[in-house]
C-alpha cells in the first residue's frame, strides 16, 4: 500500500521559503527576479564594479547579522538604532540598499527623503519577533487597556523590531520607539509621562530593563497573549502591572538558556558570558554582562589579550568577533549553531542582483510606507533618536 503524500506546500512552508506572498507578514514574502547563479566566480568583481559605477548614488546599510560575503560591500555596519541614525544622515543618497531585515528598510524609509529609494535585496528577510504582533492584535490589546480604565495612563513603548504600522500606533499614542541601546532611557521617559507601559513585541527586552535597569520586581510585569481573551489577563492585573509585556521574543537569542550558560563555564575555564537584552531574564541574571549589539562589540575590542569570552548573539557577529580577535577566545554561548535565517536571506547573489539594476536604472524591491502610516511613526522614531542612551 503506498501512502498519499500531499506535494502542495503550505503556504507557511512557502513563507518560510520566501516564496509566499503575504506582503502584510515580515515573515517572508515573495522574492522573484533573475539573480546570478550562488556559483558565479565573479560575483565579487560584479558587485565592486557595479557599486563603484552608482559612486555615491547609494549608500549601503549592513546590520551586524548580516552574513561577511554582504558586510564586505557595507559602507556602515551597526545595529538598527545606529542604521536608523545612518539611514537619516544621508539625505544626498539617492538609494538607501538596506543589508538587514524588512522592519529595518521601513524605518529608514520613514526616515528618509521622498525622493530616496530604500531598497531590501531579499524581500523574504523578515523578522519572526516583527510577526508575532500583528496591528489588528496591538488595537485589541488597547481596547483591552481602555475597558480596564488604564489606556490614559498607558504609554506605549515599542521596540525597533516591529512593523510600520505598530509604530504608527505608538505615535498615536503618545509613545516612543525604542532599541536594545536606549531601552532604559525609553522606559524612564514614559514613566515620567504615565503610570503604565505596553511595551511590544519583545517580553524579555522589556522585563530586564524593566527589572534590572529600573529596579521594579517581576511582580510589576505581567505577560498580554494576544490570542486569549483579554491577554489572558484580570482587568486587576492589567490595573495593578506597571509593565504590560506583549508576549513575543526574538526566535534566535530565545535559544539561549540558563543551562548554557553552566555549560560554558564549564567548558571554557574563566569565561566571561555577555549576551543580548533578548535573551529571557533567567539567561540575562546568569551571564556576566549584558548589552545591545554594539557594547558586545565594544566590550570585546576593548578587552584584554588573552580574555576568554561567551557570546549569546546572533552567530555570524559572533563569528566575526572571533575572527577580528585572535589574541581573545571568542566562543558562541549555545553548543548548536543559529544564524537568524532571516537575516541571512540576503547573500552576495541579491546583492549583485539589487547593485546592477540600479545601475541599468531599475529600483527593485522598494520598500515604502504609506503617508498617514508615515506620519505617526516618523513621531515614534524621531522621539527615540532624541532618547539616546
Ligand atoms: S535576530 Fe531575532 S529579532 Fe533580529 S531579525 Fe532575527 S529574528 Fe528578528
């Protein structure tokens, strides 16, 4: 008896494979275009040839999740706070090409000239974090808050890795965006305008800084499910939690547990744990040191010869590090491998592809946001570029 195999992928299937087509989802959406074969032995001389025939027409993003084949034809490398910054101090650029995910071309979009092009090579790179809040969801989650009476003490707080439309919401609100290097100031500007905040989609983002950065208990935390009634919350708990944490988390730093962490100073003699805010407060308490994608990098070049070092990021700035630094021991905090595979949608051959069309005068895979959506998030955004850390 042979068995009935269904040979239709599911339409999740193809997200995940970038080969779907929901443009609301930053999960992944279609990606169609003629790239040059990943074999093409001159894709590096194509991709200098071509960059250097755009001159200063372009100017290329590339976050530190990025894969090296990318990073090495980056003109700025950072996290998304610091390509955000970027993004909005090139106004001569012609074409931003964004190296990162699809929330991160949105907010340079937002933040940028009209008349600028803010590319993403690969439209399947999303953010599976971005995804778990959907708008409908967040506008639930505020009537949720106004029918216990709480919504006018709320300010929302949402971090960089969301959709546009969230942080429209969050403009209209009265909130700020926030990133993992100025989460703690964010957090200390609401709490000087309100008694509350909502703080999406990150949990862990927002409970350590919350806990550790602001000294309130856990108790002041409860966690908001958008797929259960009323979060799945009391209207007293929702009137006595000082933080309303959206139950979301980053797919590759929500690896990372308490266990590693015993693991690897056991392995490595005299390490140092440093891990991202991402990580869950249980992983965050255990390690030595915690911080945004740029203070690890900062801590580990400023280090000693010969310091050993456990790093609970995204693998290829991991790698990198490693590499930068042979004189330091440079270890990944998790025993198996995790790229954000997102992230690493955009290789040399999108690039290629992304360069030399702009080049023959073609843009593909613009990204942009709509006027009224523009409007309210550019508010969130600008708030946050004024809250450094
Ligand atoms: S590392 Fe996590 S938060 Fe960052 S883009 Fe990938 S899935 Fe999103």
């Amino acid at each position: 008896m042979t068995s009935q195999v269904d040979p239709q992928p599911t339409p999740l299937a193809l997200l995940l494979l970038g080969r779907g087509a929901d443009a609301s989802s930053e999960l992944g959406v279609e990606c169609p275009g003629a790239l040059p074969p990943a074999s093409d032995p001159d894709l590096v001389e194509r991709a200098e040839r071509a960059k250097a025939a755009l001159g200063d027409r372009v100017y290329i993003l590339g976050h530190h999740y990025q894969r090296d084949e990318v990073i090495a034809f980056a003109d700025v490398t950072g996290d998304s706070f610091k390509l955000a910054q970027q993004a909005a101090a090139h106004p001569e650029a012609e074409y931003i090409v964004f190296c990162g995910v699809h929330f991160m071309a949105e907010s340079a979009d937002i933040l940028t000239g009209d008349a600028q092009a803010v590319i993403l090579p690969d439209l399947a790179a999303g953010c599976s974090m971005a995804d778990m809040a959907a708008i409908e969801q967040v506008e639930q989650c505020w009537r949720d808050l106004e029918a216990a009476g709480v919504a006018d003490v709320t300010i929302p707080i949402t971090y960089m890795n969301s959709t546009a439309a969230i942080k429209a919401f969050t403009g209209r609100h009265g909130g700020s965006i926030c990133t993992s290097s100025n989460a703690k100031v964010s957090l200390e500007w609401a709490f000087a305008r309100g008694e509350k905040v909502l703080f999406m989609p990150d949990q862990h983002l927002g409970r350590n800084t919350a806990v550790r950065d602001l000294g309130m208990s856990l108790d002041d935390c409860v966690v908001y499910n958008p797929r259960r009634p009323n979060g799945g919350l009391t209207v007293e708990q929702l009137r006595d939690a000082r933080m309303i944490l959206w139950l979301g988390h980053c797919s590759v730093h929500g690896r990372f547990t308490a266990e590693c962490v015993d693991e690897v100073r056991e392995r490595v003699p005299g390490v140092s744990v440093i891990v991202h805010p991402e990580c869950s407060y249980e992983v965050v308490e255990k390690a030595d040191f915690v911080g945004s994608t740029e203070r690890i990098i900062a801590m580990i070049d400023a280090a000693p010869a010969g310091s050993k070092w456990a790093v609970g990021t995204e693998l290829n700035l991991v790698k990198r590090l490693a590499v930068r630094h042979p004189d330091k021991e440079i270890v990944y905090l998790d025993r198996t491998v995790c790229f954000c595979s997102t992230m690493n949608r955009i290789d040399l051959p999108h690039l290629v592809w992304t360069l030399e069309n702009l080049v023959a005068g073609t843009v593909i895979n613009r990204i942009e946001v709509d006027a009224d959506t523009q409007e309210w998030a550019r508010i969130a955004l600008d708030r946050m570029l004024s809250l450094t850390a």
